[in-house]
C-alpha cells in the first residue's frame, strides 16, 4: 500500500490542469491576434521557424514535470506489510 508524508501537497496537482487552461487560452488569443494580421494559411509560409508541435509538446513535458515534482514532495512511501500467523 502507498501513503504519502505530505498527502496536503497533493493538493497541488489541481494547479496542473490550470496551468493547461491558461496555456490554452493564451494560445487561442494569439491565434486570434495573428488573424488580425491575414490568414494563418498566407502567414506560415512566412514563418517557417515556427513549428505547430513544439508548443504543446513543451507544454505537455513541462506539466508532466510539475506533477511529478508535487507527487515527489508529498514523499510516497509503502511497503509490503508482513503479516506473521
């Protein structure tokens, strides 16, 4: 069975799913302001050092990061209990 040290830290992974909303609204906004600017299919051919994929891979490691650092801080901890008859 797993216990945890600190299961109050665990608290904090409700922080991780924030942190995807914020990025996505972050990133639809700035979809919306390119638009202002012309159409994204005339503008990606103009900046081809900007990759579609990169943003939510970066994303994506760094959360599953910050969730595996709160799980770390909360100090898991089990073992197999012997049962003795």
């Amino acid at each position: 069975m797993i216990s945890f040290a600190y299961p109050y830290f665990l608290l904090l992974l409700l922080l991780v799913p924030a942190f995807a909303l914020v990025y996505l609204w972050n990133r639809m906004r700035r979809n919306k302001g390119l638009r202002t600017f012309g159409n994204l299919g005339v503008l990606q051919p103009l900046m081809p050092w900007v990759s579609p994929y990169k943003g939510p891979v970066k994303i994506s490691i760094e959360l599953a990061a910050l969730a595996f650092l709160i799980i770390a801080l909360a100090r898991p901890w089990g073992g197999v209990k012997d049962e003795k008859n």
